[in-house]
C-alpha cells in the first residue's frame, strides 16, 4: 500500500478505513475508494467516525490540481473538507470527550475529510447542532463560515448597511443571504429566476434575476459587494460601491491579488476571503441554527461510493444550497 504523506505523520499500525483518494490530478473518475491505514489522534486532536461529508466546490478545484502550490505532486491523496460525525478517539490535550457529536472543517488545504476517520485538531471542530441530523450539519462548516467571514469580517457589514450578494442561491450563498440579515443589513441577491422563490424565503429584501439584468448596470450603491464565485472583477463592479465600500470574493487569483493590494491606498476595498475553520465561529453558527434564525439548504446527497457521480453533480452549477455525501 502506497504511503498517505498527506493523511498526518501517525497512522494506526493494524485499523484500517475506507477512504477517497485521487493518483493524480484530473476529472471525477480519478476519484476512487479504497482501504488505508486510520489515522491515530496526536495531542490536540480528536478521532471523529465521519458519518456525513460536505461536498465543496474547493474540493473539485483541489481534484482538479488547480493549486498544486499549495497541495502539491504526493500521492495519494485524499481531499474534502466539511464533517460531521461521533468522537471515538481522544487525544492528549484535546478538550472534545469521546462520544461528542462535532461538526467542522479541515484546515489544511487539500483536505482529509472523503474517509471513514479524521484525526482533527480540536479547534476546527464545535458540537453540532442539536436541532438539526448530522447529515444537515455536515452541509454548514466551510460555506457558512465563508459567508460569515466574508460578511461580518472581511465586508465589516454593519446593522442598516446595504449589501448585494451575487450567487446566493449556491452552497455559500443561501448562508451569506441569511447571515447578512442576522447581522441586520439590507439585503439585494443576485441568483437566476428558478432560484428566486428559495432566496426571497431566505429572507432577500430583494431578488436580481441575473437572465434579465447585468450587474454592471445597475445604478445604485452597496456597502459591500459579495461576489461569490468571483464572476466579475473589482474594477467592473466599482461603481456599485459606496465610497467606503467593500469588494469581497472567495476565489484566488493573480487579479484579486493584485486588487486586493491596490485597495490599500483607495478608500473602496477588495478583500479575498481564506476561509478557516474556528471553534467561535462555528458555536455561533450552532447557536443561529438552534435558536431558528439560520437554515441550512441541502440539495442532494450521495453515498460515499458515488462521490465522483456528487462532483459531476457540483460541477453542473446547478446546486442549490449543498451536496453532502452519506458515508455509512
């Protein structure tokens, strides 16, 4: 059996697990499912038995070897990032006790999380929601977080604030519209017109069909301006800013680098969101959710068996809210 460079520097000598692995970097058949070594706990970590897998769209960017730099050419590898399952493991230090239902997010950047077990540094898990299945759960950590981050620290959203939130019908977007309204903001999204019911009920003042209108019309001006899926550079959607406003997109690239840069010495920013995994964060989450003010949008889910078929699936862009795969 080929070594997990990737997987952790300790694996248990005799347990084994099912796990997802890619050979190398290419479309959905690469992925595929085979039995590895399990990972043993070091100190501050936990042993969760993954019962449920958010599907990202950074997990196809990842399979498909985008950003070698920072995944780099080892193989196997196995990638994925949202969880939700049972500690069965404790490690020294780790403030999780075993029998603990947790939900989170691996931080490193290819990921662990397509596996029977991940060993996971306490602080990127939280208790899970009490009000919602571990198949729910699984489907919060990476987008929500995203849309929280992008939103409440990034976009330094305020109460009475207007922001426009473009793609708030997908995995991200379903949390920053409602997040948006937590926080109390005026809420514009952007989505295609079969999408439209599901943001208004989201809780969208207002709905854009983006079939009909293009973004860079419009004539008015937002506090921050969310763009999910980086469709649109900063430059082009300047002028929809407020003289303070914020630009704010999830996809790494040499343009919004170099935005993100020059902004420094404008007063309208552009800000990229690196999303990571928080213990505060995700107790805030698990609080909206339990206390009702925060739905979760699960589209479809699969057996951990079809994860190539969930990727295909995501790569259509059709999603609405997310995919999560069924690991039992």
């Amino acid at each position: 059996m080929s070594a997990l460079p990737q997987y952790g520097k300790h694996l248990h000598r005799t347990a084994t697990m099912r796990a997802v692995l890619i050979d190398r970097y290419g479309g959905p058949d690469v992925l595929r499912l085979a039995t590895v070594p399990r990972p043993v706990p070091t100190r501050g970590q936990v042993l969760v038995r993954t019962r449920f897998i958010g599907v990202n769209p950074k997990d196809v960017i990842v399979r498909k070897g985008k950003f070698q730099i920072a995944t780099g050419k080892k193989f196997p590898l196995i990638v994925g990032h949202d969880i939700a399952g049972e500690v069965v493991e404790v490690g020294l230090g780790a403030d999780l006790a075993k029998g603990d239902q947790v939900y989170g997010m691996i931080n490193d950047f290819a990921g662990r999380a397509y596996a029977e077990y991940a060993a996971v540094d306490c602080k990127q898990l939280a208790k899970a929601p009490a009000s919602i299945e571990l198949a729910v759960a699984a489907a919060v950590p990476l987008a929500a977080q995203t849309a929280l981050q992008a939103l409440r620290d990034d976009g330094q959203l305020q109460a009475g604030q207007a922001v426009l939130i473009n793609g708030a019908s997908g995995g991200v977007g379903v949390f920053a519209v409602q997040i948006a309204k937590i926080l109390g903001a005026q809420v514009t999204a952007v989505c295609s017109h079969r999408n439209v019911e599901l943001v208004t009920e989201l809780g969208a003042d207002r709905v854009i069909d983006y079939t009909k209108t293009e973004l860079v019309d419009l004539d008015e001006q937002f506090d921050v301006v969310f763009d999910v899926f980086g469709n649109y550079r900063f430059e082009q959607l300047r002028t929809l800013l407020s003289a303070r406003g914020t630009y704010v997109n999830t996809i790494p690239s040499a343009r919004i680098f170099k935005d993100v840069a020059r902004s420094f010495v404008r007063r309208q920013r552009a800000r990229l969101v690196i999303v990571k995994s928080r213990r505060d964060q995700l107790d805030w989450l698990r609080q909206q959710i339990d206390a009702g003010s925060l739905r979760v949008v699960v589209d479809r889910s699969f057996p951990l068996a079809d994860v190539a078929e969930a990727h295909r699936y995501m790569e259509t862009k059709r999603a609405r809210g997310k995919v999560v795969l069924a690991v039992d």
